[in-house]
C-alpha cells in the first residue's frame, strides 16, 4: 500500500533531515524510494485544506479514472467551479497530480502526525 505522510506542526526541519538519512541509507542498501512527504504549519493550516469534501474528492478520485475535472464535478453532482477550485487546493498541497487532462491521486493512505 502507498500512502502520503503529512507532518503537522512540530520541528519541519528536524523532521525532513531525519527522513533525508534514512532515504540515503535505503538508497544505499538498494531499496527502492517512493514517498511522499507533506508539512503542514498547523492543524488550522491542514484543515483548510483537508476538508470534508476534498476527503470525498480524493476518494472517488482514488477509486475511478477521471477524464476531466468536469466529469469530475458530474460524477460527485457538485458545482464546477467549486470542484475546479477543490483540485486546484489539492494539487497546490501536492494531494492530487495531473494526468493527461485529469487528475489521480496515486495513493492509499493519509498517515498524519500532528506535534502537540
């Protein structure tokens, strides 16, 4: 299973360094590496963009190919525009990616640490 791995809070730099060493010593071993790491400032900053219905954006968009951010926009019977604005968010936060005239979300699993 692939999964994103979101930091939220906390020491960013510590945090990134760590995970720098550890690729590097897989890396060396030969291991494959694919991840994908997010950081966010706060909860507020995670939660303005991890909303409740980006989470079922992602979901579908998991789940079925989608040709075009339009039948996107059909296929969750949402407003266009607010689906549109939805990706935008999504890919800005490195969430979905583009492909070939639509969007994908390669992965999984969310896996959040939030620092207290």
């Amino acid at each position: 299973m692939s999964k994103v791995k979101i930091t939220v809070g906390g020491a960013f730099e510590s945090e990134a360094a760590r995970r720098f060493v550890d690729a590097w010593h897989r890396a060396e071993r030969g291991k494959k590496l694919q991840e994908r790491h997010l950081a966010f400032e706060s909860w507020d900053a995670l939660a303005r963009v991890l909303t409740g219905k980006r989470m079922e954006l992602l979901r579908y968009v998991r789940r079925h190919k989608v040709a075009s951010v339009r039948a996107l926009a059909k296929a969750l019977r949402r407003d266009y525009s607010n689906v549109h604005a939805d990706v935008q968010a999504l890919m800005a936060a490195g969430l979905l990616d583009a492909a070939a005239g639509g969007v994908r979300a390669d992965y999984d699993a969310i896996e959040t640490k939030i620092a207290i």
